[in-house]
C-alpha cells in the first residue's frame, strides 16, 4: 500500500526540510487511476466539487463495493475523438463517475510559440484546433496586432470573416456528422464529409493547404482571395443549404435520433458558468452569450445575424444550435461576400509588412527591407494582451506578453475545448453507459485543443 | 452451356503469390487517429475520396482485427508506449504507414513533448509526406504499400 500525501506533505514551503515525496509521486504518475479509488478519510464532496454524481453517491451508499466497476475508456477509442481516456466507475449499466484524463496530444506548441517570431506563430497555433485553424490563427494575429497597435484594411477584415465563418460551418460539418457516426447515424457521417470537402476545396484554392493554412497573418492575411471567388462562395451558399435539407431528414425527426439524444446529457446554464464551459454547449442551456455580439473582432458588427440558443441544454439542442449557427454564419458570409470592399489585402505600414516585390527590384533598402522582417521578424512593442473570439467550440482566447523582440516571450491559448471538457462528468452524471459517447460527440471536443 | 466440351479454365499461380494477393486486397486498417492528419485520414475514408476502392473502408476499433496501422498525427511522449502496446496487440501480417511530417519526424515541433519520428517506436513501411497529407497522398501512400505487399519486397 503506498503512501497517500496527506495535508502536510501536500504543499512544500520553500526553506524548509524538503518531504520524501519518492514514494506518492510514484503513486501520482500512475494516470490518476489510484484517485478513483474510495478514499474514506476524504469528505466525497470535496473530490470533484459541484457534481451531481458524487453527491448522488454519497447518498446511496447501499451498494457494495463489488458492484461498482471501474472501465478505462480510451486513449485509443474511436469515439472519443482524438486520443481522450475516461475513467468511468460503473454500477451496473449507470455511470457513476467519469475522470477525464488528458495529455495524450501535448505537443508543446505554447513552448514553441516562444521560439517562433511573431510572424511565423501562426503555423504553429493553426495547428491546436484543426478543425477550426483559421479561428486559431485569427485569434493569435489579433493579439499580435493590438499590442502592434497597427491598422487593417478593411479588404483584409472582411476576408477574415469570410474565411473564419466558412471554417465554422465546415467545423460545424464534422461535428455533426461525427456526432452521428457515433450515435449509429453513419450516414450522416458520409453527409457531412461531402459537404467539407466543398469549402476544404475554397480554401485550397485561397490558401494552398486544405488545413493548418497559414493563412491570416499579424498584418492581414497572406494573399488576396483568388480570381472568381465570388462564383465558388456562391456555390457554397446555394449547396450547403441544400444539404443541410438532407440533413433535417435524416436526422431532425427521426425517432431513433431522438431517443438516443433528447434529454441525454444535460447540463444547466448555471452549471455552463461554473465551469467557464462557452460556445454551442453554452448556448444549447439558453444562455445567448456569443462573443462575436459581446465583443466584436474583425469588423464583425456590420453584419447581420442571429445568435441561436436552445433551451434544455441536452445532446439534441446542441445539435440543434450547431445546425442554426451553420445557418447564421452562412448568412454572414452572404453579406460579406455582397459588401466586399476593394483595397489592400494587408497593413501597408511597413514596419510590419515587407515592402511589394517590385520595389525589391528596384531598391536595395527595400530587398534588406525584406530580409530583415522575415529573419529577425518585426519588433513588437512590450506588453500582455488577451484577445478572445468566438471559435465554434467557444471562447479561444490568446494570452501574448511580448518582450520587444521579435518573438513572443510568453503565449497562451485559452482553449474552448479544454474548459468544456471540464463539464462531462457533470452531462454523465448518473447517465447510462451506452450515452457516454453521445455525451462526448455533443461536446465536440478536440484533443489537439486541449492538449496544445 | 456451349462451353462443356471446352478444356476447363484455368488459372495457375504459386501459393505466395495467391497469399500476398489476398493480402494486398483486404488491408484493414485500424483506428488510430492522433492529431490533424486523423482527419484526413477520416475524409479519405468517407465518399468523396472512397478508400473503399482499394478494400480498406472497412476501419477497425480493435487492433486486433487490423492489418494495417495508419499512424494519423503526432506521437507525444505520452502516447508513445500505448501506440507500441496497440502495435503489439495487432495480428501477423502488419503494416505500418507513418502519415505526415509529425509521425514521420516530428515535423516542426522539435521539442520536449513529441517523440521524434514514430519509426522509433514501431518498424514503419511506407511514409507519407505533408502536413497533413491531402487524401490522395494518403491514398498514395497506401497504394505504394499495396505494390510492396504484392511485389513481395514486405515479405510477412
């Protein structure tokens, strides 16, 4: 039996006489699992604070011991998404409690974004959310640019709202369509790919990668939208709609559908706040909270669209306000593509833009001009900053401190589906075995967001 | 029924050949998407790109039913000995595909959290370049091993 840290050796106070701790973070290392073990010296409410299944537990302590069993879920799993691994302790066919436990995909990318100039962080944090990376890069150029204090061009904003808002609705695709493979729909998985492949085809055609794009950039974004843009964002608009008919049928009424996802999962708005969850799962509880209404990025505000919410917070309202929100952000993209102003496709301050390539021809300024922001990168002012916009897993946040160099001393990623992981043992409580993975799919989480 | 009198149709091989076809026919892959390339590994097996034409749709949860590992993403340290674990609970014949810059070499993150190239964890066949790979250079890559598979030069 080893060692439990108890109270005391818990915190070490620097000066003091260091504790053995050799043999509890041998215990410690061992993947959480040793946690879910009955501890009886701990009062079970302090364990996992706010939850409905451990009070419930508390409750009910008739049950023997031998009848709850401990499943590992993950982290190789085809429904969880990624690489997630859920220790769920059952009791029989009911989930009693769920750990979540993450680190899986830890990449390092934070650590990384210190060795990378301002310039070339976006090929780094286009890589944490892959479904979303136009929102990730976005994000980070934001945060860049307010410490820069620099002006975009109108041309570049609405791009980036095109491009963003196309990215939610092939983000929305995928997560409606793995939310039905899960729940046994799997046609709707060939449904939703079909319909990605469309907008992952535009987005080759503007910016050479169908994903990790590289695309927006400190500065406005890296190339002008191609010759006859206007005719494939047309054909987005007049198809995807269509489609999403196909989806309504298959899916809206369908008494299987229904079953396997009303009333499974639920989560309260108050619940939602208490653990910082945002974004479709916040707003399937009610709350209309979207941070492109709250706090406009990127020129947003001149466009007209609604903000959908549900109202029971379970696994169909979210699937329901994802659809809606696919709804609103292609009317979004009808709008920027009506108003699309003509001008410059990036700042023309040249202390964070390279001068255009035919001056480099002509003037020797200029080519060192050139060199020096793509090797040394530009210099950003010293200052913290935090910009967060509305990715389609919720709030993202980048948190930059910039030291005047060239690159970012500290950066920090505030992941949307990081914190709303937090709520699925909260959804599980007290939930049958068999809607762990519709809990999970509802979530959408991805695990490259999480882990960073 | 013209065709009774007819000498009957034959087809001769040797076993090896016989059995590295059938291989070469029902690769079945398992599941094991990690990062980005997981994806695109998904979209090449939905309609619009169709891995069913090479016989390989059919995507297996147990690694015990699978034939081929398609390595999709970035190996952390953390993931290194379950990926080795689900490698090892795979059944004679296996493959290996590394998918993208990040299982092949770590890509660009050289750092403390990503095992660098998964080659050092498990023997891989054939490597996929790009980050991440677009279906048709998956479908490549799988292509590629299906030859090595017939030819004979992965001999399992």
């Amino acid at each position: 039996m080893m060692a439990e840290p108890t109270a005391t050796t818990d915190i070490w106070v620097s000066g003091t006489e260091a504790p053995d701790v050799s043999e509890w973070m041998v215990a410690g290392t061992d993947e959480g699992a040793q946690e879910m073990e009955r501890d009886e010296t701990v009062e079970r409410s302090v364990e996992q604070r706010g939850s409905r299944v451990v009070d419930d537990w508390v409750v009910d302590d008739s049950v023997d011991d031998d009848e709850r069993m401990i499943v590992n879920m993950g982290p190789q799993h085809p429904s969880t998404h990624g690489v997630l691994r859920l220790n769920i302790e059952l009791e029989g066919e009911i989930v009693r409690r769920v750990k979540p436990i993450i680190g899986y995909l830890h990449t390092g990318m934070e650590k990384t974004a210190e060795t990378l100039t301002f310039l070339q962080g976006g090929t780094n944090v286009t890589r944490m959310d892959y479904l979303a990376p136009l929102h990730n890069e976005l994000c980070y150029s934001l945060a860049t640019e307010k410490l820069l204090g620099v002006e975009i061009p109108p041309r570049a904003q609405a791009i980036r709202i095109l491009m963003t808002e196309l990215n939610r609705v092939s983000s929305h695709l995928v997560a409606t369509a793995t939310n039905g493979m899960d729940i046994g729909a799997l046609s709707m998985m060939m449904y939703g790919f079909r319909e990605r492949e469309l907008i992952l085809a535009f987005f080759e055609k503007t910016t050479g990668l169908r994903m990790n794009h590289n695309y927006i950039r400190p500065g406005g974004v890296a190339a002008d939208l191609p010759d006859g843009w206007e005719e494939d964002v047309a054909e987005i608009l007049e198809r995807i709609p269509l489609a999403m008919r196909d989806y309504e049928d298959l899916l809206k009424e369908n008494p299987i559908w229904l079953g396997r996802t009303r009333g499974v999962g639920i989560i309260t708005a108050d619940e939602c706040l208490a653990y910082g969850v945002t974004g479709p799962t916040l707003r399937a509880a009610g709350v209309p909270w979207d941070l492109r209404k709250s706090q406009p990025y990127s020129g947003i505000e001149a466009y007209e669209f609604d903000v959908v919410t549900g109202s029971r917070g379970d696994v169909y309202d979210r699937y329901r306000v994802r659809i809606g929100e696919m709804h609103q952000s292609l009317r979004i993209i009808e709008q920027v593509v009506d108003t699309m102003p003509r001008g410059d496709y990036k700042t023309t301050d040249r202390k964070v833009s390279p001068p255009p390539r035919q001056r480099i021809d002509e003037s020797m300024e200029a080519l060192i001009h050139h060199f020096k922001i793509y090797t040394e990168g530009f210099k950003v002012p010293a200052g913290e900053t935090y910009v967060a916009i509305e990715a389609p897993r919720g709030e993202l946040g980048c948190y930059l401190v910039s030291d005047g160099s060239g690159a970012p001393l500290r950066m920090h990623t505030r992941a949307p589906s990081f914190s709303n992981l937090q709520a699925l043992p909260i959804m599980m409580a007290d939930s049958l075995v068999a809607d762990t993975v519709a809990c999970i799919a509802s979530l959408d989480p991805v695990m490259g967001d999480v882990d960073r | 029924m013209a065709q009774l009198t007819a000498p009957p149709q034959l087809l001769t091989t040797t076993l090896g050949k016989a059995i590295r076809w059938s291989q070469q026919q029902s690769m079945w892959p398992a599941t094991f998407g990690l990062a980005c390339c997981a994806i695109e590994m998904m979209a090449t097996g939905t309609a619009h790109n169709d891995l069913a034409r090479f016989g390989m749709e059919v995507f297996r949860a147990s690694p015990r039913q699978a034939d081929l590992m398609v390595v999709a993403g970035r190996v952390s340290q953390k993931m290194a000995p379950v990926l080795r674990q689900v490698y090892d609970q795979m059944a004679d014949p296996k493959w290996v595909i590394s998918m993208g810059a990040c299982a092949s070499t770590g890509g660009m993150f050289n750092n403390y959290a990503l095992v660098q190239g998964v080659d050092q964890i498990v023997p891989v066949d054939v490597y996929v370049p790009g980050c991440p790979p677009g279906p048709q250079s998956l479908m490549h890559g799988i292509l590629t091993l299906q030859d090595k598979v017939v030819s004979g030069e992965l001999a399992r």
